[in-house]
C-alpha cells in the first residue's frame, strides 16, 4: 500500500485538530490511523513525525512532550498542537 502524500499527512492532522477543542492535542498515532485504518497504520508514523517537524519548522504547529514545546527529533511520545 503506497504511503500517503505529505499534502495528505498535513489535512488529515489538521482535521483532527479542528475537531478538538481550542488548545487540545493530537498523538501523531492518531493521524496514522486515520489515514490507514484498516492497514498498518505504524508503518506510517516516521512520514507523520516528519510531515509534523516541517509543519514545526514553518511554524503551523508545535511539537510538545509533558506539555512542554520540544524540538523535532525528540524521543518517545509527543503530542502534536497548534502554536
């Protein structure tokens, strides 16, 4: 199955935010099984980080681990937010 385009990445993390609450966050996981709900969904999760990092790096969204703004990159789980 063919990965999802970064243009696809970025809506469907955008759709999961604008059904939050203002302030509320998304795991990057939740992205990857909205957009592969019936394959395998962590096979998609380094092109969500990635896609995250450079939505980060234009300033679209932030990173945030314990609540805290973090780098791209970080280790373990994060939450992705808008700024």
């Amino acid at each position: 199955m063919a990965a999802p385009s970064d243009s696809r990445i970025r809506e469907t993390i955008d759709e999961l935010l604008d059904a939050r609450r203002d302030g509320a966050t998304i795991c990057p996981s939740e992205a990857a099984r909205a957009l592969r709900p019936e394959g395998d969904w962590r096979g998609l999760m380094d092109d969500v980080r990635r896609v995250a990092a450079d939505e980060t790096a234009a300033g679209r969204l932030e990173i945030r681990q314990h609540g805290e703004r973090v780098q791209p990159g970080a280790k373990g789980p994060i939450r992705l937010a808008r700024p």
